[in-house]
C-alpha cells in the first residue's frame, strides 16, 4: 500500500528498529509504548482487517502468533504476556495494517468497556 507506514517499515523506506524479522513479518518497539515491553509485530503482506485474510494470511498470522512465543527470551515474556490486535477506528487502530501488540514486563490489569 502507498502510503501505509507500516508497509514503508518493512520496506526499508522509513528507518525503525528491527529487533525480529522474518520472511512473514518484522518486530520493533512501539514508540508509544503501554508497557514496559511493548512490540509490534507487523505481517509483511498489506491487509487491514482480519476479515480480509486470505488463506494463506491466515497460515502466516499462526506461524507468527507460534514465533512470538518462541521469541520469549528476546522479547521479556517470561512471566507472561498480552497480545492485542486492534480491529478498525472504534478499537484504536491508528495504522491502516493489520500488526500484533506484544506486551508483557509488568502486571496488566483488565479493564473491560
């Protein structure tokens, strides 16, 4: 996509800080992180909304929810984590394409609507 940000990430049009990559997605800190530890992990392939997948998404979005769990000691996940994917303006997604939040580091309360 275009003007998608995060496509610009992983195609190396905007400079970010890669700490994971692979050939279905990249992982860097957020800039605007919620907890101590918080990721983003964002599938290579352009698509907004879960919705939108395609088979193949699917398979790929399983085989980077499986990395981010072997990714633990990299990441900080040992003593748990939060995985978050915000689905369209009422949910707070702010990037136009489909990312995974990764946040642990800290205890986490629920807070439900």
């Amino acid at each position: 996509m275009e003007n998608c940000l995060f496509c610009k990430f992983v195609n190396r049009e905007y400079k970010t800080d890669i700490v994971f990559e692979n050939d279905d997605f990249i992982m860097f800190k957020d800039i605007n992180p919620v907890a101590k530890n918080h990721f983003l992990a964002v599938p290579k392939r352009h698509f907004k909304y879960l919705a939108e997948m395609t088979e193949d998404d699917a398979n790929m979005l399983g085989r980077i929810m499986k990395k981010i769990s072997e990714l633990k000691d990299l990441l900080g996940l040992e003593n748990g984590y939060r995985l978050v994917i915000n689905q369209g303006d009422d949910a707070g997604q702010t990037v136009p394409h489909l990312h995974i939040h990764v946040l642990s580091g800290q205890k986490m309360e629920w807070h439900p609507a």
